[in-house]
C-alpha cells in the first residue's frame, strides 16, 4: 500500500465514522426529520462525498487522497458551531491532520496537475474490455455528429438534427435497458452502459445528446415494470429502436418536487380515460411520440395516481398543438431556457383529451400504481443525471487545461501558475470521484438495490458540476463569458442538473437523510 492510499483510507475511515455518527443523531426512530433539515441536509450532503472517496481509493490513490481532504476541510467547515448537533466534539478530526496535510499540500496539487494535464482525462477509467469499445464508439459519434453542432443549438435554441437521432437510434441508444426479448439490448450490465453511454454523450453537448436516453429509459422502466404483456409488445419495441420517441408528464406548475400533490386529472368515460390538467418542465414534448402521463385517477392521495401512455404525432419547434372529435385539446409551449437547449422543455396542456383505457399502464392492476411505478423509474434516471454531469464537467475540464497551456499571462502560459494547477487538480479529483462513483452505483443498483447510491452520487455530481464548469469558465477570463466559446455553454447547463430529476435539497432530505437514519 502506498502512502497516498494509505493515508487517503485513513482520512475516509474518520469521515465514515463521522457521518455514520451524525446520522444517528439527527433522526433517531420516530424523530421528526424536517426539524434538523439544515443539519441534515449537511450530513447527507458530506455522505455523498464520503461514499464517493471510497469508491475513488480503488482507482486512483492521489486522486482519492486529494478528494478526501477537501471533503474533510468541507465537513470541518459544515461542523463548526454545530458540533453537538452532529454529536462531535472538536476533536472529531483528530488523528489525521498529518494525511490532511499531505492531500492539501500545495505543491502536491501541482505534482497531480502535471499528471492529469497530460492526459486531459481527470483520473482512469476502469471498465472491460467490452465497454471500453463501447465508450470509444460512443466518443467518437459525439465528437463527429454532436460536437460541430452543439454551440450553434444552444445559441439559436434550435431542434436537434434528425441526424442525431437516427444515428443513435442506429447504435442501439434507445434500448439499453430495454430487454432483448422486447427489442431492446439489455443483458444484466446494461445500467453501466448506460452511464457510460450518457457520459460520452453528455461531454459533447447535455441540450443535444446528454438527455437523449434519458426519457426512454424511465418509460420503459415504467412499462416493463407495470404493464401487460401485450403492452411490452407494443411498445417497448418501437421505443428501443427508436421509431418512437418519448417524453415525461409528470410535474405540474404548482407542484415540483411533491409528485404525491398533482391535481391532473384521468376521469373514466366508457372505453376511455379523460385528462384534465397542466404539465410543466415536459422535456422533449414536442419531438415525442409518446408522452408518459402521470395522473389522478382517485383522491386518495399518492395512492390515487396512475400511468398512462398518451401516443401524439411529433412536432418540430417550440409549439404545437392537437384536437380531437367532440372538444377535446392537447397543446405544448416551449418554456425560454437559460441552458439545456434543443431538447426544449414544454408546458403541455390537457383539455378534455380522451386517451384509450387500453393506454393505461397496467390496466385496470395499475390503477393508484402511477407513483411507485414513475419513483422507480426516476431511480434509474438519478443515475444517468449522475453520468450527465461527469460528462459535463469532463468537457469543462479539457477546455479548461487547453486554455490554460495556450494562454499567456505575464510572459508564460495560465498553466505555468501554481493556483491555476492547484485548481486543474482539484477539478480533476473531483470529476475522479463521481465518475467512480457513478460505476459502483450502477453496478449496486443493477444488483438489486443501490437506491441510496443512486440518489447520493447524483446529488454529488450535479453540484460538482456546477462548482467544475465554474472554475473552467473562470481560467477562461473575459473569454469565459463569451457565448462563441463553449465552456459558457457547459457552465449555464450544468446549473439545471442539481434541480431537475429529484432537486438537490428533495434527495438530500427526503431520500439519502431518512436512509442513512435507518439501522
């Protein structure tokens, strides 16, 4: 054992210890948590990084130690004037200040700036054989197909090219967790791909590629989890080869992160189902041929609320609109965007609009099944939002090491400084850690559980991102801010990705505290 990884296990033992201490304090049985929310949103915070520099020991020991010691010199700072509401002393980092030392030390950072500068990749990836062919395939389609058009998308919010699309769908994109036996490519390690596929993808452009697989993924999770036999039939085949396209109705203007409170209603009329209601944040409503639709069958509560597979023709642009026979109304505005373009997130509004009882998922067995099916297909997606993250700050990061090798400041390059390497280190540990991360989770939710890994590294991640794409843009200067240099673009998406797909504060509190709270 070397000694960076010896003394990187030594600082991740202590914050293990600190964490796990702190979790039981907060929300001992039957304890209210909302009362210890700023607390608790600390302590799930600090666990996901925690969670993270274990994972990232087995790859990369300086990388790993250097992590460490800024999640400790993050978890002194959360515990300062809180120590007994986390149920420490001050003492509670004891013991390791020689290894925090090491990982802080200055002329460290630059020791592992040099390294990962030469590479432009932050830390290794360590995959098989098998989807180290498929990350390649996946980077170069992005770099050929994605990256030459991506700046000019988000500038004019245009739609992606059908190109995109198709050429995806021709590599098998749209059915990587769909099983084989309904079309799709699933054959028990499809969730690491996905992550890796996402990653690749997102590292071009998230408003042009990124999110792409995104909504297949959770409708079809939905489907094969809910539905008939003769609905898997219909369906899952033409969403894994991309023949139709999707997208998720499930949050309302006045209700976010409270899916349980929706008031979108599905009232039965014969052979059919009538909705009544205002989607928002619909991602790729326009382009979709079919919309997963979650609503109110019953008001008993979330327990009253179902699935259903609306099939609409797709639309380009940023509005659209459908009538039927007898009144009814289904119409999609695109909601202006400071980022994340070309997908274009819709407002979809149901008037009346009459849907086969037939495209209810489930049947009259899914009825009130329309939140435990959409909760866990929202699982999966934490995972690829995860993955979307890496693959943005991974963009960032190179941008920002090419920038800062070229660019002369006071007669030598950025990258000749000490705090320009001591922050290209820093990126890179951290963009290491939720990599890393991102496999072991998908790899534990693939197994048959991982649903707190799942929401701890998206929850990392997507703040990573934001802090990363930061800096990058920073080493940038004016240039930074500049709408013909990519790094802007990367900076103003990331900041979507800590609120969308489970909210920062929601998984903190409401998914990762209550899981690390139960013995």
């Amino acid at each position: 054992m070397g000694d960076a990884d010896a003394r990187a296990r030594a600082v991740v033992d202590v914050l293990r210890s600190v964490v796990a201490g702190a979790a039981a304090r907060i929300a001992p049985a039957g304890r209210d948590l909302d009362r210890d929310q700023a607390v608790a949103y600390d302590v799930a915070s600090i666990s996901s990084a925690v969670a993270a520099a274990g994972e990232l020991i087995e790859h990369d020991a300086d990388l790993a130690l250097l992590y460490a010691a800024d999640v400790a010199a993050d978890l002194a700072g959360r515990m300062t004037g809180r120590q007994s509401q986390w149920g420490v002393g001050r003492t509670a980092l004891d013991g390791i200040e020689a290894d925090l030392a090491a990982g802080r030390d200055p002329a460290f950072l630059e020791r592992v700036a040099e390294r990962v500068m030469a590479t432009r990749e932050a830390g290794p990836c360590r995959l098989s054989d098998e989807l180290r062919l498929v990350r390649s395939a996946f980077r170069e389609f992005a770099e050929d197909r994605v990256a030459p058009v991506a700046d000019r998308i988000h500038r004019d919010d245009e739609d992606i090219p059908a190109g995109i699309i198709d050429g995806l769908a021709d590599m098998g994109c749209f059915g990587l967790s769909i099983p084989a036996a309904y079309g799709g490519g699933a054959e028990g390690g499809e969730l690491l791909s996905m992550v890796v596929v996402t990653e690749e993808l997102s590292r071009a452009s998230l408003g042009a590629a990124g999110s792409l697989i995104t909504r297949p993924e959770i409708i079809a999770t939905a489907i094969a989890r809910g539905g008939t036999e003769e609905q898997k039939r219909r369906w899952l085949p033409l969403i894994a080869s991309g023949e139709r396209l999707c997208a998720v109705a499930v949050t309302e203007p006045d209700h976010g992160s409270d899916v349980a409170a929706i008031t979108t209603s599905a009232v039965r009329d014969g052979g059919e189902w009538v909705l009544d209601g205002v989607k928002t944040w619909c991602t790729f409503a326009g382009r979709a041929h079919y919309l997963l639709v979650l609503a109110r069958t019953d008001p008993s509560g979330h327990r009253g609320l179902s699935l259903f597979v609306v099939e609409k023709p797709s639309f380009t642009g940023h509005e659209w609109r459908l009538t039927q026979e007898g009144g009814g109304a289904v119409e999609g505005r695109a909601i202006p965007t400071l980022g994340y373009r070309g997908m274009h997130s819709f407002e979809v509004r149901f008037d009346r609009w009459r849907v086969p009882a037939a495209d209810l998922i489930g049947l009259d067995e899914g009825l009130g099944r329309g939140f435990y099916l959409q909760m866990q297909a929202f699982a999966n997606a934490r995972l690829q939002t995860a993955a979307r993250a890496v693959g943005v700050m991974q963009a960032a990061f190179e941008l920002a090491v090419d920038y800062a090798s070229q660019r002369p400041v006071f007669g030598r390059p950025l990258a000749g400084y000490q705090l320009t390497r001591a922050k290209i280190a820093r990126m890179a540990a951290w963009i290491a850690a939720c990599r890393a991360f991102a496999y072991a989770a998908a790899r534990a939710v693939a197994d048959g559980d991982g649903q707190l890994e799942a929401a701890q590294v998206k929850q990392l991640a997507c703040r990573a991102a934001e802090w990363v794409t930061r800096e990058a843009q920073q080493l940038h200067g004016g240039y930074g801010y500049a709408e013909e240099y990519s790094i802007s673009r990367l900076f103003v998406d990331a900041r979507v990705l800590s609120i969308f797909e489970g909210a920062d504060e929601v998984l903190a509190l409401r998914v990762i505290a209550r899981r690390l709270a139960k013995p």
